[in-house]
C-alpha cells in the first residue's frame, strides 16, 4: 500500500451530519428503539426538505333506484389535488407550506320525501353542480431539546364558503424520551353565502366559528411497542344548518368530544407492525360514535404495504329523522346524521426508490342504517364511494 | 471488548466525582461484556449458542430485543451481507495462519449460516439450527461507545470522549474553543494518523482488513467473510465514517468491509455521512476531499484514564 501523506480534514461534524439519506432514516428509526439512545434522541427540525404531491379521486356510487324518487341518481366525484413543502430554515425551525384544490361535481339530496309506496325517498338537487375550492396552509415550527411547537395559518375558498383558521401545536418529551405529551388550539372563522341556482335557498351570508382542543400522550412500552391517548373538544357556533337543504334547522351551538387510543407492536421476526386505533366521539346533538381500525404495516426491504379495515358506527341526532318532521324547532333529513354503520377496507402502499417516495391508496366505504325499528328512520341517502390515492415525495438536501 | 480503550472527560464538579464517574464506566461495560461476549461461558450469547437446534428459547430483555430488531434492519439492508450468524466460517478461515482453506471445509459450515436461522419472538430467541451461533460482536462494541457517552451525560458530564479500539464517541467539544481532534490511522504505519477530523457529539469508527488477512501467492483474503459464500469479501482497504452515533457509524462501515472494494463506494454514498475509505489507490470520500492545507497544529489526546 502508498504511503499517505499527512493531512488534515476540517469537516464539521455537526453541518455534515444534518445531511443524512433514506437509508440513515431507515436505520435510526431502529437504533431509537434501544433504551441507550432514548434520552439522546434531541427534537430537532427535518434534515432534508420535502416536496411532494398527490392526488385522489373521490367517487360516489348512483343511488339506488328504489331509494329516488326524484332527480339524478348520480352523486358526487371529487378530485383533490393537494401539494406541500417542507423545509428546515436555520438549525431550529422549519416551515411548510400546502395548497389543495378540490374539484367537485355532482348531485347531493336535497330532502327526503314519501315515495308511492310510503317508503322514504330521496329528492336530488337537480342538475350537476360543479365547485372548485383552494386552500393554502403554511405552518412554521420550532424545534428544541425536549420537544417542538407549530403555528398554522390557512385559508380556503370556494363559490359558497370561505374559511379562514389558526392553528397552535406543541409537543415535549419527558427526559428519557419515552413519552411525549402534545396539545393543541385552533380557531377558525368560516363564511357561508350559498349560491342561489337550481334550489331555492332561504340565507344571504352567515358565519360559523369553531374553536378546538386537543391533549394527548403517547408512550414507549417496550424496543417494540408503543401506545398513544388523547382527549378532544371542539365548539363551534353560528349557522350550522345545511343551506342547501330543505329540511335542515339545527341548534346554533354544537359541542363535540373525542377520547382516542392507539397500539403500535412491531414484530422483528415478519417485519411487520400491527396497528390498533380506536376513537369515541360525543355530542350535544346526541350523537355518539364508535371508530374501530386494524392495520397491518409490512415492510419489504425499503417499501411498505399496509392493508387495513376500519369500522364506524354511529347513533342518530336526536333532531334526525329520515323524513323530517318541519313542526319542530331542530329537523333535519341529512343521512349524515342518521344511525348507521360503515365499513372502510383499505390498502396503502410507499415503494421507496433513492431519495423519491410514491405511494398509492384504494378504499372501499360502504354503509348501512343501524339500530332502526321502522323504515323512517332509515336513511334512503346513504353513501357508498371508493376513493384511489397517488403521490410523490422528493427529499433532497 | 478485545482492544485498548482510552476515556476522556470533564468532571462536572467535585474531583470525587472522576471515581465515581469511571466506576460507573467500568462497571457498565463490563455488564455488557458479560452479557454480550461469546468467550464467556455464562454470557447471554453463550446461553443462547448452548441450546442452538434444540428448540429452546432463551428469554431476552428489552435492551436484546432492540439490538437483535437492529440486527435484523442490518442484515436487509446490506442484502444479507451482515449476519450475526456468519462467525462460525472463522473457523475454516484462520487469519492467525497464512493459509486459505478447502472449500469443503466452508461448504460444510454453511448451511448452519443465515439470520433465517434466529427466531425471535415473545418467548424470546432460539436458533434452530444445532451448529449455528451467534456473534454480536459486529455491533456491540460501537454499542458500548454510544452507551458510555449515555453514562457520561446521565453524570452530568458535558465533555468528553471515548475510544473503545479504535471507534470513539464524543459528548459536546473538548473546550469552548476547540472541538475533539481524532487521527485517523495510517493502515500502512498504525497507530501513525493521516488524518485528523473534528468532532463535537459526533462519532467516528473504523473497520478495515488491513490487519487482519491471509496472504497467499501474492493475493490478500480480507477478514470480512460473505455469509452467502464463505469466501472473503474482495481487496484490503479501510473504511471511516462519521455519525450521530458510534453504531451507526460502525454498522455502516462494517458493511462496506463486507461490500467488498467494488461496492464499497457506491454504499457508503448512500448513506449520506462523511466516509474515507482507504486502500492501495490513496484516500477517497468526502472526508478526503474536504482537507485543508492546514499542517495539524495538534495531535491528538494521549492522556486520560486508560481503561485497558
């Protein structure tokens, strides 16, 4: 072997080492499991920047005919484009930026009638609408030792609505970095002024304000597991009843509560994690609901697959009823209201390539009425859809 | 952990505190020697050997099971090349001796060579085949490295570094002024530096062949051994990488070794970390390129507590 002259190397560890690759990534996700690394594990912001896009195409089923009674059995497709961009911005923050346009067309139910047979039946709003809605969102976040705190703006506007919001997150980690406790707040004030066309509407302009809460924790188990909680309230108040439909009055104040959970337990031997998430929602509408999901993440080499099955089940608002009853003072025919339940199975998979990540996702949903004793309380407007996802994210230093 | 070691670090307050502090080193490593070493009998690794094929499971901590589930992430991503079970072909390949051996000496250890061959699961680890054992030595002692900088900040030391054979972890800078200076060992002249790198929190290991080969006809068999083949990965060379952690760091540079010269580049790119690798042809690599015209103005620490 040479001999090798004497030289020396002035490379900064610490400027160097924010350039890491996928393969770096991959690798430090395992050694972080390692009790030894749990407390040296510093928040710190990305170590790359991120640009990415995707779209997805959001396709209702026909109603049935026997659930018509008039109008178009056609319903909504949606296709949503969405981009973002992320970026670390000196040694402690980072900044992102995402624009979504949403493109829809379609019918929705306007009210729910007596067919010949005295059943519940649907009345569509007639010919097709088509809407447009952009929204932008740029978020800045700060990173220290012991955790991270966001701040999101965004606003989004279509023909009818516009909305505008502000957004606080944080999270800490406890000094073992085994748990990390996160909260957050958001305001947003939205502007409904629905456009007059097919279906006679009866307001000008109105406004919805909702402010929203969230604390949660999650928790390292074991080099293999890991569990989350979290405690959720939303309120909003204004006009909170659906302008385009006939039969729609609902109270002027809607609080909400969640309590989520989730289990993550990674198998060395499949390579491959199992993932159990559960959430309650409560209203004072009267409306409680369950949300069930099974998933299982398999790794193969650097991609992934991840095939998974949620289950929804929901109990009525105590204004619904599948025709509404307009003596009251709240009615409201909306199925989205209604008791029903809804199955979701999914498959979503990432094929890693360098520095370049696609992904692709297919759902199926489908519902059903639940817990009803006679037809009335049925929903006839119950919706089926699929949904496919596709999208690209570039990392690059 | 076989070689010499060299800790340095700035007491947070009391002299007392350099004791206890060293104690706490030692007493560290030496739990995980115990429990990781293949040369001691009562060792976990050894418990785990003894019942290879017998369908025992041998229970394992949380600190076992993240070690082996890194194993596991090692050996796909390096195609299979890093296998914790591949230490039994040293004993066909005896690098103590200038001699190569019979093929049908390494056929007849292969087969009780291949992760495939651990199963791992709640009940803990077992090894189903009867001549198959484990050999973690890959990996622990940059572990070990990585774990005394823990113990290090645990104690509220700031500053400090160890060198556990050759791989060296650092906790914050030598002073305000100065970051840590390590040399980088001439493969040709060692412990003679060729280069000096500065680190603060970093850590930086080295694997290479070039003191452990067979020679033979004028042809150099490196020490690194496919486990698919048995036969020694291609040319002598060294490889250093610098990282966040000294497992990292080694995890990336052992698998180059195992590359062999042809691959060897185009994996320490992907990785992203500064590397230099070493060999017959001169210097390359990033930590290559980025010198300085500068003549050391130091060398690096000599002093300090000599763990050896």
């Amino acid at each position: 072997m040479a001999a090798i002259k004497k030289t020396s190397s002035r490379m900064t560890s610490q400027r160097v080492l924010t350039a890491n690759s996928a393969l770096t990534r991959r690798l430090g996700v395992a050694i972080a499991s390692l009790p030894a690394y749990h407390n040296a594990q510093a928040d710190a912001p990305p170590a790359f920047s991120e640009i990415g896009i995707r779209y997805s195409h959001y396709d209702e089923d026909a109603l049935p005919e026997s659930n018509l009674i008039f109008g178009s059995r056609n319903r909504y497709d949606i296709d949503v484009t969405q981009l973002w961009f992320e970026t670390p911005v000196g040694g402690s923050w980072s900044v992102a930026m995402d624009l979504q346009n949403d493109s829809m067309s379609g019918a929705s139910p306007w009210f729910v009638g007596t067919n010949l047979d005295g059943q519940p039946g649907v009345i569509m709003s007639g010919a097709s609408i088509h809407d447009n809605r952009v929204e932008v969102g740029v978020t800045t976040r700060y990173f220290w030792a012991d955790g991270n705190a966001g701040f999101n703006v965004s606003q989004s506007k279509e023909d009818d609505y516009e909305a505008r919001s502000v957004s606080f997150d944080v999270a800490w980690n406890s000094d073992d970095n085994s748990r990390t406790w996160t909260a957050s707040a958001s305001s947003s004030n939205d502007t409904v002024q629905p456009v007059k066309e097919n279906i006679p509407v009866f307001i000008d302009r109105e406004d919805i304000d909702t402010q929203s809460t969230y604390f949660g924790v999650s928790q390292i188990l074991s080099s293999t597991a890991i569990a989350r909680i979290g405690l959720g309230y939303t309120i909003s108040k204004g006009y909170l009843s659906d302008p385009y439909k006939l039969n729609d009055s609902r109270p002027d104040r809607h609080e909400r509560f969640t309590l989520s959970g989730g289990y993550r337990h990674y198998f060395i031997e499949q390579r491959g994690a199992l993932q159990v998430d559960y959430r309650y929602y409560h209203d004072d509408w009267g409306t409680n609901s369950h949300t069930a999901e099974l998933a299982w993440h398999q790794e193969i080499k650097q991609h992934s697959l991840k095939p998974y099955i949620r289950y929804y089940r929901q109990s009525r608002a105590d204004f619904f009823q599948s025709i509404a009853d307009v003596s009251q003072p709240f009615f409201a025919d909306d199925y989205r209201l209604s008791a029903y339940d809804a199955t979701t199975i999914g498959l979503h998979g990432f094929y890693q390539l360098d520095d370049w990540r696609f992904e692709a996702q297919v759902e199926r949903y489908t519902t059903s009425a639940t817990g009803s004793i006679s037809s009335f309380d049925k929903a006839p407007a119950l919706v089926d859809f699929w949904r496919g996802t596709v999208g690209i994210t570039w990392r690059f230093d | 952990m076989g070689g010499p070691a060299r800790l340095l670090f700035q007491p947070p307050n009391h002299k007392n505190d350099s004791r206890m502090i060293l104690r706490r080193v030692l007493e560290m490593l030496d739990e995980l020697e115990s429990r990781y070493s293949r040369y001691i009998a009562s060792s976990l690794i050894s418990q785990i050997n003894k019942h290879s094929g017998t369908g025992i499971y041998t229970p394992i901590d949380e600190e076992t099971r993240g070690l082996f589930y890194f194993c596991d992430q090692l050996h796909h991503e390096s195609d299979g090349l890093f296998d914790p079970t591949a230490g039994i072909l040293n004993r066909a390949w005896d690098f103590k001796r200038d001699e190569t051996p019979n093929q049908a000496d390494i056929e007849n250890l292969l087969p009780n060579v291949g992760w495939s061959h651990v199963h791992i699961d709640d009940r803990g680890i077992s090894l189903t085949r009867p001549d198959s054992q484990l050999d973690l030595g890959g990996i622990v002692k940059e572990y070990a490295a990585d774990k005394v900088v823990k113990v290090l900040r645990e104690m509220r030391v700031t500053r400090g570094l160890i060198e556990l054979a050759g791989d060296i972890a650092t906790l914050g800078s030598k002073s305000d002024e100065l970051p840590w200076r390590v040399g980088i060992s001439d493969p040709n002249s060692s412990p003679q530096a060729v280069m000096t790198v500065d680190l603060t929190g970093a850590c930086l290991a080295t694997s290479g062949s070039y003191q452990r080969f067979i020679e033979k006809n004028g042809q150099r068999y490196s020490h690194f051994l496919n486990p698919k083949t048995g036969q020694p990965a291609e040319g002598t060379f060294s490889v250093s990488v610098i990282a966040n952690t000294c497992l990292m760091a080694g995890s990336i540079a052992t698998i180059a070794c195992l590359k062999g010269a042809s691959d060897a580049s185009s994996w320490l790119e992907s990785s992203g970390l500064p590397w230099l690798m070493m060999n017959d042809g001169g210097l390359s690599g990033p930590i290559a390129t980025h010198q300085e015209k500068i003549p050391p103005k130091e060398a690096p620490q000599q002093s300090g507590p000599n763990l050896q």
